[in-house]
C-alpha cells in the first residue's frame, strides 16, 4: 500500500488576476456613442451628453453634462453607462475618433 504524504510546508500561490476581456466595438455600437456622446477636452473622462441620457433622479444627466463617473479605487480611470452596459471611457473615445476619421477619409 502507497501512502502519500503531505509537505510539512504549505505552499500559498497568489491569486490568479482576472481580467475582463475586451470587447470589440461595432459600428452600430460605435454609432449610437456618436449619437449621444461628443468629445470633450474639458471633461475628465474626455465625453460629454449630447442629449438627456433618460436617467432618472442621480443618474440623470443633461447635455453638456460630463459623461461617466470615475471608477472605484482607480483614480483617472472613467466608466460611462449606455444601453445597458458599462463601458470605459478610453474605449468610446478611441472608437468616436476612429469613426470620425473614418468619415473624413483619413483611413
């Protein structure tokens, strides 16, 4: 009979970091944020509302509004809700740019 023996040591590993995986911007997608959000160099997540984003209460922004709040524990680093879904604000801003590059020709 084989008996296996634990080590006298316990050996503790880290933690695996887990990130979310990125996702792809569509156009559509990429569209409805130039429908409603518009570049801006004064705001600190870099968008502003383009119209009224049909929240209610504190969620409520008007246009003009900076769009997104920052995230928690992560100073600089903005999120902006839309539809649904959480979306970081470097993210929207790389797509609006590409789009609006896209459709002045510099593509």
């Amino acid at each position: 009979m084989r008996t296996e023996t634990k080590p006298a040591v316990s050996v503790i590993t880290p933690k695996k970091i887990r990130r979310s995986r990125s996702r792809a911007v569509s156009v559509q997608q990429a569209a409805r944020f130039n429908a409603v959000l518009s570049l801006c160099d004064k705001s600190p997540s870099g968008l502003v509302w383009k119209e009224w984003n049909r929240g209610v209460g504190a969620r409520s922004r008007e246009c003009g509004e900076t769009a997104g709040c920052e995230k928690r524990n992560y100073p600089g680093i903005y999120l902006v809700g839309l539809d649904g879904q959480r979306w970081y604000s470097r993210v929207v801003v790389s797509a609006l740019k590409a789009l609006h590059e896209a459709h002045n020709g510099n593509l």
